[in-house]
C-alpha cells in the first residue's frame, strides 16, 4: 500500500487544521447577526470529526471558512502550518487545490463533462499528465469503471456522488471537506456511499471534516463537534 503521509507532506505531531477563535457576522436590516461565536478546535493528520448541529446553527458557514472560502469577522484558520487569511484568494484557491477535496450535498459536476472528465479535472488544472489513468483507476475504485463516458444526467443520485467521491480523493487531499453528502440520497444508497467514503478516506490517511444532520454517521467519526446558535457546545 502506498505510504499517503509522505503524499501529503504533513507532521503528525502539528494539527492539520487549527480553527483560533473564530467569530463571522454579517450585516442585515436589523444590525449585526452574529453566525459564528468564538469557535476553537485543532484537528490531527488523519482524524474523522463530524460536525453537527440543527439547521443554521454555523455549520456549513465554518465548513466554508476552514475551506478558506469564507472570510471570518475575527480569528484565524491554519491548513497545514499555512494560515489561510494571511493569502490572497489565489494563493488560497491553490492551497485548496493543493491540500483539499471536497464532496458537496448536491454533488457539484459539470454537467457538460463525462464522468472521467469530471474526475480528470483537478489532475488536469494542477498539471498533471496522468490524469486520464489515475481518473479511470479511480472511478473503477468507486464501482463505476463501466460508466465512464456517461454524462452526470444519466447516471442516479447515487452514482453521481460515487463520480464526486472519486473526484475529490484522486488528488489524494490532505482534507476532505464533506457536507451532508448523504443529504439528497435515500437511506440504502446513503449507507453505501457513506461506506465508500470512510473506507477511501482510511486508504488514503486523509483528515475528514464532515458536517451532516445524521447522528448515526456522527457516531462513526473519531470526534463530533457540536454546534449551537454558532458556537461550540461540546467536542467529544
């Protein structure tokens, strides 16, 4: 098997993600809505967290800006030793390209990309010029070596997030960002991709942040973050 720590260039005694205090307000008619309040936690090389929470209590906000996809009003984040509001958008959207993958609820394909053309992108946008074999490799991993030519319209809910889970680990991401990625799938196809992802994120030693509403797939990650009315009522 191949060794992933050195793929991802990470020490295992430093946090892969440390969240220092983070506050994010916005501005609407009635003044200031506070969205996150002082939230703080460090993540380890390889941990599965779930972040949980009932419907906009800050979850999918502070998912955003550990992607450094979202500004905080106040505090830092720091990916790999780096902090990601000390650069620029484009230094964060390569360190994202660098660093990350991502797996979204409503799966996020270009619509006009086959299946292995989906997969080949981000090998493709970093240069790399294997990027048909690892995405062929990949997508056979996911059970759709038989798919690939077909375009995200005619393959199921399901299959459509088996091309967004090989999308994301054929970069072999430091961190996988995931949010409610079981979220528009039923239960049976929700327990298999579920399965998937746990069982790549272990092959390949990458750091899963996940944010879902299920209790059940909390309860399979290493630590769960707990969230109120935008901060942190318990970590365990």
């Amino acid at each position: 098997m191949t060794d992933s720590s050195s793929a991802h260039a990470v020490s295992a005694t430093e946090p892969i993600i440390a969240v220092d205090h983070v506050f994010k307000s916005v501005e609407d008619s009635t003044g200031s809505l506070d969205i996150l309040r002082d939230i703080d936690f460090r993540l380890a090389p390889k941990e599965t967290v779930a972040i949980v929470g009932a419907s906009g209590s800050g979850k999918s906000t502070l998912l955003s800006i550990i992607a450094g996809l979202d500004t905080p009003t106040k505090g830092t984040v720091r990916l790999a030793g780096q902090e990601l509001f000390a650069l620029d958008e484009d230094e964060r959207a390569a360190l994202r390209g660098q660093k990350m993958g991502f797996v979204f609820q409503s799966f996020q394909l270009m619509g006009n990309l086959t299946a292995l053309e989906n997969v080949m992108l981000p090998l493709e946008l970093a240069g790399d010029r294997s990027a048909r074999a690892q995405a062929q490799e990949m997508l056979a991993r996911v059970g759709l070596g038989q798919r690939l030519n077909h375009y995200p319209k005619v393959l199921s809910g399901g299959e459509q997030q088996r091309v967004a889970l090989a999308r994301a680990f054929v970069v072999r991401p430091a961190v996988l960002l995931a949010d409610e990625p079981t979220g528009s799938l039923d239960f049976a196809t929700g327990e298999t991709i579920m399965q998937l992802m746990f069982d790549l994120n272990r092959e390949q030693g990458t750091t899963l942040v996940m944010v879902t509403h299920d209790r059940a797939i909390a309860a399979r990650c290493d630590r769960r973050i707990v969230i109120e009315a935008g901060r942190v009522a318990s970590i365990d």
